[in-house]
C-alpha cells in the first residue's frame, strides 16, 4: 500500500475510534485544542482553567508517566506556558495551513516559541533530578505541546516517529527540516488530504492539517508495533 493510502486509512480509523468512544483519551486532543481556540479570541483567558486542560491531554498521551519530571508537579506549572502561547505573536500558528509553514516568518514564531518551552522546561526537570541535566528537554512533550494548544505541528512521539520511517516521509527527529520535509509531502497530496480532512470536523472545530498527518502516521506505527 502507498504511504498516502495508509496514511488516510490510518487517519480515518483514528478519527473513528474517537466518535465511537464518547470519553476515549482520542477526545482529550479535541478538548485542549478547542479552549485554546476559543482563548485567542477572549479578553480574559482563564489561564488555569487552560493549564488544567493542556496538563489532562498530557497524561492522556503519556506525559505523566513515572519518569516524567512533570509529574512532581501540579498542572499549575504549566501557566507560564499557556501565557506564552496565548502571545498575539503566536496566532500565526495557530491551525497552521501546511503552505504557510514556508513562510520564514511563521518559521520563526515556530522556533521561538519551541526553544522557550524548552528554556522554561529545563530549570524545572534539573530541580526534580537533583542535578543539571545534559541532555535537551524532550522534543515530545514540546511537540505534544504544541499540537495540542495550536496544532502546528505533529507530536513526535514513538509511534508518529515509527510512522514517518515506515515510508520514510521525513526524519524520526524533530526539526524545522523535518517539518518542512511534512509539508512537502501534505502538498504533494493535498487533494486526497483535503478530501479526508472535510470529513474530519467536531461541530465548529475543524481538524488542521498537521493533525491529519500526526494521527494518521500515529496510526500507521501503533498498527505495525
């Protein structure tokens, strides 16, 4: 099968296994992604409120396991964060169109707003080691971040990463490269990709692009694990 029909296939039975488990973790994307939606527009974003949603769809998708430094803490550490996010600056990315993501501006919101995550992360998981720690803060909890409070991009986690190197679609690493090297295959296929993604709306909340992609290929190496 091509990587384009199982990459739809896949994300189709995603999508379908999230309406047919009226509470499956599937919905908690569905969830933060709708509040933070709705934020952008609000004079007066409830930043707690907001923390507690984006720290439920983590531990949903595995961001609170026992060796995750996050879970020394409460979700209340995560407001700084969420104010950062709700920055005018950032509404670029919000449910960025994949051809947009070639803009060198919009590229730079990206990095930006990657590597602050990082710096507010990194202070915090050395104080629950102990010690400083060498190694970066993990691009998952990043990118999880990210796709679930603006959906710009997918979270690389194991099973998107066994997904992309299925069909070698792009690099199991995040990276600006590697996303671009998405947005070359969304392209590609944007007619077969928009046809699916017609299909994939909750009410007023329209599914973006890039979690078209981070579903589907989520899908692909869930099947093939």
């Amino acid at each position: 099968m091509d990587a384009i029909d199982e990459l739809i296939n896949a994300a189709q039975a995603f999508y379908a296994d999230a309406r047919a488990n009226e509470n499956g973790r599937s919905r908690s994307w569905e969830h933060c992604y709708r509040v933070f939606r709705d934020a952008r527009t609000d004079p007066s974003p409830d930043c707690d409120y907001l923390s507690l949603h984006l720290a439920f769809y983590l531990a949903s998708w595995g961001m609170y396991r026992g060796s995750s430094f996050l879970l020394q803490k409460d979700y209340r550490v995560l407001v700084p964060i969420v104010e950062k996010i709700l920055k005018s600056e950032y509404d670029c990315l919000f449910g960025v169109a994949c051809a947009d993501l070639r803009e060198s501006e919009v590229q730079d919101r990206l990095e930006k707003l990657y590597k602050c995550i990082a710096k507010y992360f990194g202070p915090i998981r050395d104080e629950i080691a102990g010690r400083k720690v060498a190694s970066s803060v993990s691009p998952v909890l990043i990118t999880k971040i990210l796709m679930g409070t603006l959906g710009c991009v997918p979270a690389y986690d194991r099973f998107f990463q066994d997904g992309v190197a299925t069909y070698k679609v792009t690099t199991r690493e995040y990276s600006p490269e590697s996303v671009l090297r998405l947005v070359d295959f969304y392209e590609e296929h944007n007619d077969r990709l928009e046809e699916a993604r017609r299909g994939m709306r909750v009410g007023d909340l329209i599914y973006p692009q890039m979690k078209v992609l981070d579903m589907g290929f989520w899908q692909v190496g869930f099947e093939k694990s």
